[in-house]
C-alpha cells in the first residue's frame, strides 16, 4: 500500500492515534503541494516516520534514526554525540547538540573568528518519553561506555554512542526504505537523512511551536532559514480560503448592464 493518499475510515474504524492531533489526510494533501515545489522542503509526516522505523531492523541503527526524528539534528551532529551529551532524568530530558554547520560557517570567517576549538552549541527538549525509554535501552543493551580508549592515539576520549560513518547511515536507510518497498509501503517523497530533519521541524510546528523557538531548536543563524517551513503552511491558508473567480457569464452581463 502506499502511503499517500489515506483512505477514509468508516465509522466502525477505531481512530488513529496521532502523536500531534492533525487532519491527516488534509496534511497529507498539503504535503503533495509542497512537493511540486523545488525550494520548499521535503518531509514525511508523523505516521510515515513511524512506518519507516518499523522497517528498521535492529535497536541501534533504529534509535539513530529516532535521535534524528525526536532532535531535528543534522547527520554529523548525531554522529558526535556521547552519553554526556544526553540529560534524561524527569521532568525535563534533554540533548546538548553541537551546531555543527554554524561552527563551520563561523570558522571560515576572517572578522570576527570565533576562538579555535570553540563549539556552539543548543539544547533540545526529549519529549516523548517512548524515545527517552528507547534510548535508555541502547546505552544498556549495547553497554556503550562514557569513555573509550582511542586505538590510534592511546588516548581515552568520550566515547560516541554510534561509531560509524554516514555512508554507513545512509546504507541502513536505504535498507529500511527497500524492506519498506518490498512489503507494499511506498512514501511519496524521495527519503534521505535530511528528510527527518525537515520532517521534525514541520512536526513541531504542527505541535504549535513559535517560529523563534523552532529557530533555536534547529540551530539556524537566520529565522530566514526556519521560514522556509512556514512557506508549506502558506499554501495551506491560501486553498482553504477557496477564493472563487467564476461566475455565470449571463450575470455578469446582466450586472454591467444595470450600472452602465
């Protein structure tokens, strides 16, 4: 089956549970619009993020993919996180990201240099407890320890949660999107691992969430990157207002007719 479009369910079906409350089908109508634009961004929605880590085999390569849905973060961000990045105790769980292409960015400046070995960095809020649990579950299962020993150096370092390469995540996610395909499960956007970034940022503004905050959350230098977001939402307000430009020729004629 494919994911777009969603049939409608009857009235016997039971009702879909949706992490954010959204009119699905309008959403995914939306969506489509979007995607006929090349400079608007290509995202999945809630339940096809949940589809596709169903095809995701094993708990690491699953929990990556969820660090990438649940944090918005870009793929070499996640790659450099440790357990010390992570703060999951009650009420408030949360992940020190490193704002690795602002970094760079600043780096390459010549006024204005940020020190050498300075990081930015930004705080973003775990808040379903469902990946805090899941994440708690890889550190155990995989016994990934605070530090590690560095084979090359012989220096002990923070050792990072995942250590592989992106060509490698890329590998995985092309495996899930083939097993997806092989059993009837199709997405409608072309899914690369900026897709769930883009995905999260159009899911927390689903959820309400202001458009400065969405900015910090991200780590855009500019609010002009974030509102590239708000541009799908634009394209929603403007059909709903269902504008009517027609009208029976026969009367606008009688009309004219009457003030002429």
């Amino acid at each position: 089956m494919s994911l777009y479009p969603l049939p409608h369910a009857g009235p016997s079906a039971p009702a879909l549970s949706l992490p954010v409350a959204i009119d699905y089908p309008a959403a995914l109508a939306l969506r489509q619009m979007a995607v006929m634009h090349d400079d608007l961004p290509k995202y999945l929605l809630a339940p096809e993020i949940s589809a596709l880590l169903h095809y995701v085999p094993d708990l690491q390569r699953k929990t990556l993919f969820a660090t990438l849905w649940n944090t918005g973060a870009r793929i070499n961000e996640a790659l450099a996180l440790t357990r010390g990045d992570f703060s999951l105790a009650p009420p408030y769980p949360f992940v020190q990201l490193a704002t690795l292409k602002q970094r760079a960015e600043k780096a390459g400046r010549t006024a204005g240099r940020a020190p050498a070995g300075s990081t930015f960095h930004r705080l973003v809020p775990l808040s379903d407890p469902l990946y805090v649990a899941q994440l708690e579950m890889t550190v155990a299962t995989l016994k990934i320890p605070l530090e590690r020993r560095n084979r090359r150096t012989g220096r002990t370092e923070k050792a990072r949660i995942w250590e592989i390469t992106d060509r490698t995540v890329r590998t995985w996610l092309n495996e899930a999107v083939s097993a997806a395909a092989a059993d009837g499960v199709t997405f409608s956007v072309p899914v690369t691992l900026h897709t769930f970034r883009h995905s999260y940022a159009m899911h927390m503004l689903y959820a309400g969430i202001p458009l400065k905050v969405l900015q910090s959350l991200m780590g855009h230098k500019s609010v002009s990157s974030t509102e590239v977001y708000t541009k799908v939402f634009a394209l929603d307000v403007a059909a709903r207002h269902r504008v009517q430009f027609s009208m029976p020729g026969a009367d606008a004629v009688a009309m004219l007719k009457k003030t002429s």
